[in-house]
C-alpha cells in the first residue's frame, strides 16, 4: 500500500516536471555575444547575481582569454555590469586545465605586495611567503621541512654570510659552519675570523685590531654602537632624572634651613 501511495505521488509529479524541462528545452534566447539563438538551459547563469543573456561556449572562451590575460577578477561583458564570476560555481562548465590556471592567478594576486620565493630544493619548488615582513635569512619550506635562506634563495648556509653560500666546502666547513650557529659566535666585519664573546662588553677587538659590535656585528667608533643607542639614551635619561630629584631635594633641603634660621632670630 505504501509503496503504491509513493509510485502515485512520483506520478503525479513527474508530468509537471516534464512540462518544466520541455518548456525550457523549447524555449530560446539570443545571445548578445555570438548572436545565436540558443536553447535556455545553455544560458550561463552567474549564481544569478546577474541575468544577462550569454550563452554558456561564449562565457567559456571569455573566461579563457581573461585568465590568458591574467586576470583574476572576471566581470560579466555586459554593459556598466560589475558582477564578479565565481571560480567555483565556474567550474562545472569551464575545463580544469582552466580552472586551475585561474586559481593560479587568483592566487598570485592575494600574494601581490608580500614577498616570495620558492624552495630551493629541486624535488620541491615550493611558493614561501613572508607574511610577517622585515628582514627574513634561515626559513623552513612548509612542504619539504628543509632549512633555506630567504635571501639569497639557497640551501641554509649555517655559520655563512649568503655572499659566501655559493662556495663549494668540504664536509669539515660544514660542520663548522652549524657550530658557528649553535655557539652564535660572530664574524669580525674586517677579516671574517670568528670570534666567542663569553662575558664583558659586548664591543670586542679583534685580532686584527678592528673594533666591532658583538650583538649587530658592525664596525664601532668610540666603543658604542647605534643598535645600543636607545638602550644608552634610556639610561642617560634616568641618570638626569636622578640627578634633577636630587637637586630638588637639596633645594627643599635648604629651604627648610632657612626658615628655621630666621624664626629662630
């Protein structure tokens, strides 16, 4: 019985369903592209932000030849129309090779202002991108976990400046490398030696008699670096501080004195 009631229902929605498809399939329009009449359900509908009759072949090479061009964002071609077209609601219709093109694109422009390189390893090739900004050297590959430089694009020179990074090294270079890394000892800027500040001032002299800073590693006059000069201003302004509160309270202090002198005469 129940499955009769189901069999009646399905029935007697079919014609109405029928007469839906066939009205569509007799109904045409003309394409304002290729000027063609075309049956309706080949109109291209654009997640019906707009309804401007275009065939769907002609939306498809339209696509294709902004994507060629580069461009990410894909208006509708109607007249004073800014309706976007979806890559996603796209791709039913649009051929994949092209679909993934346009997400390539999609994608360079979202990456438009950061900056990038790929990984250097062969078997990967992997986009990396800077998204925090400033200055970035020893980076991971998100892809392949292995350590590169983001500034000269090579594999991780540890213990290396990157203008150093293409020489060829034997293993023993290597090695010392990494442990220029672990240590964090520093490079003389004048003569390259390495040098291990353990305690002290952190402008060292080298043995070639070039004075340097420890901590940004540049050259120094007068033994003080600008990368100390905030830490230096903060401290002479707390020694004035210091020396201003006192000169107020000695001038208290002698103010005080005279008045007790002079109620005392």
């Amino acid at each position: 019985m129940g499955n009769t009631q189901q069999k009646l229902a399905q029935n007697s929605e079919t014609p109405q369903e029928e007469e839906e498809a066939k009205e569509e399939e007799v109904s045409t329009f003309t394409c304002e592209i290729c000027i063609e009449p075309i049956l309706a359900n080949r109109k291209f509908r654009n997640r019906n932000m707009c309804v401007h009759p275009f065939c769907t072949d002609c939306m498809i090479k339209y696509i294709q030849v902004k994507v060629e061009d580069n461009a990410a964002d894909v208006k509708c071609p109607a007249l004073n129309c800014e309706k976007l077209f979806d890559p996603i609601s796209c791709r039913p219709i649009i051929p994949a090779q092209l679909f993934d093109k346009w997400c390539d694109v999609l994608c360079d422009k979202a990456l438009l202002g950061f900056e990038r390189c790929y990984c250097p390893n062969r078997d990967c090739s992997a986009l990396v991108v800077n998204e925090c900004g400033g200055s970035v050297r020893r980076s991971k590959c998100p892809n392949c976990k292995k350590l590169f430089c983001f500034q000269c694009k090579l594999p991780w020179h540890a213990g290396y400046r990157c203008e150093e990074s293409g020489e060829m090294r034997d293993t023993n270079d290597v090695e010392f490398g990494v442990l220029v890394e672990r240590k964090k000892w520093m490079r003389c800027p004048q003569c390259d030696h390495c040098i291990e500040l353990i305690e002290g001032c952190a402008i060292v002299k080298c043995r070639c008699g070039t004075d340097f800073c420890y901590k940004c590693g540049k050259k120094v006059n007068h033994h003080w670096c600008e990368c100390d000069r905030n830490f230096r201003c903060s401290i002479w302004f707390v020694r004035i501080c210091i020396v201003l509160a006192l000169i107020l309270q000695l001038s208290l202090l002698f103010g005080a004195l005279k008045e007790r002198r002079h109620f005392r005469l």
